[in-house]
C-alpha cells in the first residue's frame, strides 16, 4: 500500500515551516501592537452555523463544505472560514459582556474548502484573520484594513492593491436588490440554475457567479455604490478619508462581491499585480457584518474582520524573491571520538540544552570528519570535540566555526566560556 496525501492539502516540511513560523510570529505581533487577542475555535462546527452565518446561497455552503454526520448522528463541519465560528463563541462566551469593548481577536488556523485545487487554492489552507465586534465607528473598518495592509508592506510585499466597496446598510441593500432582480428576471433563463435559484433569494450573488461572468447583463448591472442612502454613503467617505490620511492607496471597484452572505457597508480586497500570479490574484479580502452576530442569535451587535491565506502570503513572497530572514543556525555541536566520549557528548549536550543553548551531536557512529560536516550543515557557531586525551582530563576543544579559533577548556567551565562568547562576539 502506498499512501498519498490528500489532493489539495499539503505537508510543509523543515526547511519551509521556518518560513511559516516567521510571517505566523510578525501575524502576532502585529496583533499585539494593534491590541487584538487570539482566540482558538474548534476545527469543526455545527453545521447549521454556517448555513447561517456564511450564507446558504454562497458557493461555499452550496459546494464547498467538508460535511459530515459524527457517531452521534450531528452534522458537523470542517471550518470553511473563522468568522462565523468567532461571532458564535462571542454569543456563547459573552464577550460583549467584557468591559473592553470593542473585542478586538485574531486567529490563525487552517480552514477547509472542497475546490478544485490549483497555485494558490488548497483544499486545507491557513488563513490569518481578525474579527473586531462591537464597534460601528469607521475608524476600526480603517484599522483592520490597515492591519492587514500593514503586514504585507513589513513582511516586504510590493505591488499590492487595496481594493474597496461598499455594500450598503439594510435599507440601502434592499433597494439594491431590487434594482438587481427587475434587471436580472426578464432574461433569468439565460442564466445558470445556481443563478435562477438566487435571483429570489440572494440576487447579488449572481454578480459572482463564475459561470455567467461573462453575461452581457453583468457589465450593464445596477451597482450597489448607486443605491447607498445617505448614511451609508457617510460611512464610506469617512472610511475613505481615514485611509487617505493614513496615506493607504485604495480603488474604489463598484463591482466587489465578497463570496460571503454577511457583509454590508465596508467590503475590501488586497490583490496582488504582475507576472507570477495565474487567475488568482486576490491575497486576503474582508469587511463588515453588522447582522451576523444577530442572525445566529446573540445581541446586534456590528463586526467587521479579513483574513488572509498564508498559502497565498507565501506564493506572493515567493513570485517577488522576497526572502525572510530566518536563521536556523545551531550554537554547538558536540563531537565525541571513541564509546566513551559518546557518553559523554550525550550528557554535554544535555547541559548545554538546560542552559539555553541548541545543540546537537552525533548519533550514527560517524567518523570525525562526517561528524565535521554535519556540524557544518547545521551551521553550528562552536563545535565542542571530545577526544580520549580531553576525557581524561575534563576537557574539551571549543573551535569557533567562524574564525576557526581552537581552545581547550575544563567540561565544568564549558557553558560560562560558551555564554561569554556568545556574548562578546554577538552570536
Ligand atoms: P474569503 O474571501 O473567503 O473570506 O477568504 C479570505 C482569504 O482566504 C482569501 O483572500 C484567500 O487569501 C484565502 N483563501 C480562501 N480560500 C482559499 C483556498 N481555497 N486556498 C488558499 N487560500 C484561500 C473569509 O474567509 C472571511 N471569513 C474573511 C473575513 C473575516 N471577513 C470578515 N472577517
């Protein structure tokens, strides 16, 4: 029997997980500095919660969600995003309770999608992604946007395009959605089952539609931006002044979509430009969700969050040979020549560890000069050597790898030489 993984899920193996523990460690501090706190939800839901929360006409409901009965005859699902899960640990943990409102949280976690896989789209994916609920001001619809702009420019991302929308409040969508359904009926049957079944239910939808892009009566569309009554329109100027004065460059597309059933008034995505990229040019996309906390039955509570796929992140850093700096070095590696100092280096590298140092030695028998590679492999900045000579004397040989410097020095003073070094020379 031979194993494969699974299509559209991957391993990441040492060498690329460094890469992985770098953009997951600025993800958190950049939280920290923007005081957002992580939170942890399960891996799988009840299923009902996103037929509610993401919306039972969007393609990820319909087509997308790993769905399964459990031995106790619930539905349950593979999370296919985070928001709907944060909104219903904050109704079920009362955090609007909290007396620091907004409630400002980050997660970081793999999701799962049952898509056609290609660059870019897994079918297990990482996303990183805030959620702020609580709060209907403009400047936090800013401040999420400029987080997650932000970590793309540290992490050194060129090219990138903010893309933003509004989608208008309840009243302002209503009067959309109409405009779209006395535009869309007369000629419905052009269209494909998904979209005839949405033009009732969820007309905007058919705006995403990947099938009939291309309909002529996609272009001549009546756009949302058209139909945003005053206090919407507000919102959206004010949005967009903060992101001026913060000097984040945007479009405004009247065409942004999100896949996603719960969005209104604020509605972003970041792309990426230039070669590299094939169809998918969307890095992370987001926006606000003033009814979802309410439609799965907690208080009215607004929200607005992104997330992004570390997959995508990846690619993109990847595409503009952007790399990282991650520093795998080893600080010593003990080399032991003949049974006895094995013995030895083994209780070495125990102490070397306890006192903060990494380390590592030699496990195969390998001869001195195999054991000189590996260390250089690992790009050790000491190689501690014991040999017969020093194991009768308590002794070992530190050489410096860099300057190749040699020193012999007592096993009891070894930690105290290595820190002072570490030390002084900068290591
Ligand atoms: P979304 O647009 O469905 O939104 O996904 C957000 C990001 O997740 C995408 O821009 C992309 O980077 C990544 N992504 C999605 N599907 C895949 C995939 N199959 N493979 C790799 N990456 C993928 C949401 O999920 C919302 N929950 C975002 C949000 C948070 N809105 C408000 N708060």
């Amino acid at each position: 029997m031979n194993f494969k993984i699974p299509r559209g899920t991957q391993d990441i193996l040492p060498g690329k997980v460094e890469l992985w523990q770098f953009v997951e460690g600025k993800a958190r501090d950049l939280c920290r500095r923007y005081n957002y706190k992580e939170i942890r939800t399960p891996i799988f839901e009840h299923t009902e919660l996103f037929l509610r929360g993401v919306g039972d006409t969007t393609d990820v409901v319909q087509k997308e969600m790993y769905t399964f009965e459990d031995r106790g005859e619930r539905s349950l699902t593979l999370r296919p995003e985070g928001t709907a899960s944060v909104a219903r640990s904050y109704v079920e943990n009362k955090l609007f309770g909290n007396p620091s409102q907004p409630t400002k949280l980050y997660y970081i976690g793999p999701m799962f999608r049952y898509e056609r896989p290609q660059s870019g789209r897994m079918r297990q994916f990482v996303q990183f992604g805030v959620e702020a609920l609580g709060s209907a001001d403009p400047t936090i619809d800013a401040e999420v946007i400029a987080l997650a702009m932000e970590f793309y420019r540290e992490l050194g991302l060129k090219n990138l395009k903010l893309v933003i929308n509004s989608l208008g409040d309840t009243e302002s969508r209503n009067a959309h959605r109409k405009a779209l359904i006395d535009h869309f009926e007369p000629r419905i049957e052009e269209f494909c089952s998904d979209c005839q079944s949405r033009l009732e239910k969820n007309p905007l939808r058919i705006l995403d539609c990947k099938k009939d892009r291309d309909h002529e009566l996609m272009g001549t569309a009546p756009a949302i931006l058209d139909y945003l009554n005053e206090e919407s329109t507000i919102y959206f100027d004010k949005v967009k002044k903060l992101l001026t004065d913060m000097e984040i460059a945007f479009v405004v597309d009247p065409n942004l979509v999100r896949g996603l059933d719960y969005y209104n008034n604020t509605a972003f995505e970041i792309m990426i430009d230039g070669d590299g990229f094939g169809s998918i040019t969307t890095l992370s996309g987001g926006g606000r969700y003033n009814g979802l906390v309410q439609e799965i039955g907690g208080p009215e509570t607004p929200g607005i969050g992104f997330a992004l796929s570390i997959e995508r992140l990846l690619m993109a850093l990847e595409v503009q040979n952007i790399s990282l700096p991650i520093t795998e070095k080893l600080d010593c590696y003990v080399i032991a020549m003949g049974d006895e100092a094995k013995i030895e280096a083994a209780n070495i590298s125990f102490k070397l560890r306890k006192a903060g140092f990494s380390c590592d030695q030699d496990y195969l028998d390998k001869k001195m000069k195999a054991q000189m590679k590996a260390a250089d492999r690992f790009q050790a900045t000491f190689v501690v050597i014991i040999g017969e000579n020093e194991l009768e004397k308590g002794t070992v040989v530190v050489k410096e790898m860099a300057t190749g410097e040699q020193k012999e020095v007592p096993v009891i003073e070894l930690t105290s030489y290595l820190q002072e070094k570490m030390n002084t020379r900068g290591h």
